[in-house]
C-alpha cells in the first residue's frame, strides 16, 4: 500500500483545502488540472539535509539564462537546450545525452530521484530506445537584487524547442515538483499564473516583454498563487503555466524534476 502524505490542493480561485494523498494521486490531480499546483509533506526535517547532500549530484554551475539562479545542471538542462536554434542545435542535443549518460547512473541513488521511483513507479524520460534525459536538478537561488523575480516567469514544455527542428514531442500535460530544502529569509515565493504559452512563440514573447520591462501585462490582470512551502514540502505544479521565483534576499535551495506520462507510465527528466 502506497504511503498518504498530508497535502494541500492549491486553487486560482483561493479556495485551498487540505486533504491526504497517496503521491500518484497528487500526480493525477495535477495532470488532470484539478489543481494547478499542491503542496505535500514528503521529508522529515531530521531529513533534510541528507536529501541536499546526496552525493550523486553533480556541482553546482552558473544558469547561462537566468543570473538569479544556479544549477547542478550546468548549462545542460532541457530549458537551456530549447533555447538553442541554428547549427548548434545538435551539438548542443549531443553534448546533453552525453552529459545525463555520465550523471544519471549516480543521481538514480539519490533519495530524491528514489521517492519518485518508490512513490510514482517514475523511470527516466528516454530519446529512442537508450537515450535517458536527465533526471532531476539541485538549484541555488543566492541574493538577487537586479529583477524582480530570480528566476523570471516562465513556462516549461518538452514541446517548447525553439528551433523547428525540434526532435522531442510530448504534447501533453507536463508536471514541476521540486522540494524545498532552505526558503530564504524573506520567504521568497513561488508563484503561478493562470496562463498557459501555447506555443515556443508565446513564451518566447512572454520572456522578452519581461527583459525589457520586468514584467509581462497579461500576468497583472491574471489569476495568480503565490506558494511558500516550508523547508522540507514539495511544490507539484503544471509547468505549463507561467511561473517564476520570487526575488531571494539570501540562499533559497531546492531540488527538482518534470514529470510527463509517457510510454504507459510517469518519466522523468530535467
């Protein structure tokens, strides 16, 4: 019997409530958007500390897009892939497989990579019939003062290459879980914004309006959360809708994943 974690259901409307559920159940209330993002006790604060320090994560880099954040990812995670258009798209695909096939084996062993696995059945998300897509990322969000948010409002999509060659699809829903390991001391938020990107054209404006005015005008007049878990709770959102990182005044870190349902079961990949 699969384990029920206390949870919180997270509404647009404000109209919250808590309730207990096994993870898969979060996973589908998400999925099915019955919620655009819940809240779940996944670890002890005894426990907290072991899950950041996991030894099979690789260091932690500077984000080549974001300067409010750093990632263990380098500068390889699926969202900075997309990014790339023009002749550098498969170097940058093969340097990326390369990567994950070096760091997944030692990730598979981390007790965050484990919970989805034990939780959810999750495998790593496969290009082909070999190719794992990265599993998950840590991330640091040291103190910011040059944006209003650390990480800028943003959608995630596997769909969302930017160059029309883009070879991975999924066109489905899509789910961001990340555990909070330290909020910073200004308890920096998360927030999502009742709008969705329906294409890499959408974004790619949404990302621009932002760069030149530190904001985006349909996100003013949108229905938003804005999520604070405690150290140690997991944020399960759909990553389709907008969402970014409140600005940090000290070091927030977080561990995270997507998740999509692929092949007859939950995958994972960063």
């Amino acid at each position: 019997m699969k384990t029920e974690f206390n949870a919180k259901v997270l509404s647009f409307h404000g109209d919250h409530r808590r309730t207990r559920m096994t993870f898969r159940e979060v996973a589908e209330t998400v999925r099915d958007l019955r919620a655009p993002a819940m809240l779940v006790d996944v670890i002890p604060e005894d426990e907290i500390d072991a899950w950041w320090n996991d030894p099979g994560f690789p260091p932690i880099g500077g984000h080549e897009h974001h300067k409010g954040l750093m990632s263990s990812g380098l500068k390889l995670t699926m969202g900075q892939l997309q990014r790339i258009d023009g002749d550098g798209l498969m170097q940058g695909i093969a340097d990326y497989f390369a990567f994950a096939a070096t760091i997944n084996g030692p990730m598979k062993q981390t007790r965050f990579v484990r919970f989805f696995e034990r939780e959810l059945g999750a495998s790593p998300m496969k290009f082909g019939p070999c190719s794992e897509l990265m599993l998950a990322t840590k991330r640091e969000y040291p103190p910011y003062d040059a944006a209003p948010h650390s990480f800028a409002p943003h959608c995630d999509s596997l769909d969302f290459g930017r160059d029309p060659r883009w070879p991975m699809k999924h066109n489905g829903e899509q789910l961001g879980a990340f555990v909070l390991i330290q909020r910073a001391s200004n308890q920096a938020g998360f927030v999502l914004w009742d709008l969705r990107a329906g294409s890499r054209a959408d974004l790619d404006g949404w990302a621009n309006e932002y760069a030149e005015t530190s904001s985006i005008a349909a996100a003013k007049s949108a229905r938003s959360i804005a999520v604070n878990p405690t150290n140690g709770q997991m944020v399960v959102f759909n990553s389709r809708y907008l969402h970014g990182i409140e600005r940090c005044d000290s070091t927030r870190y977080t561990i995270g994943t997507f998740l999509i349902e692929h092949g007859g079961g939950w995958r994972l990949f960063d």
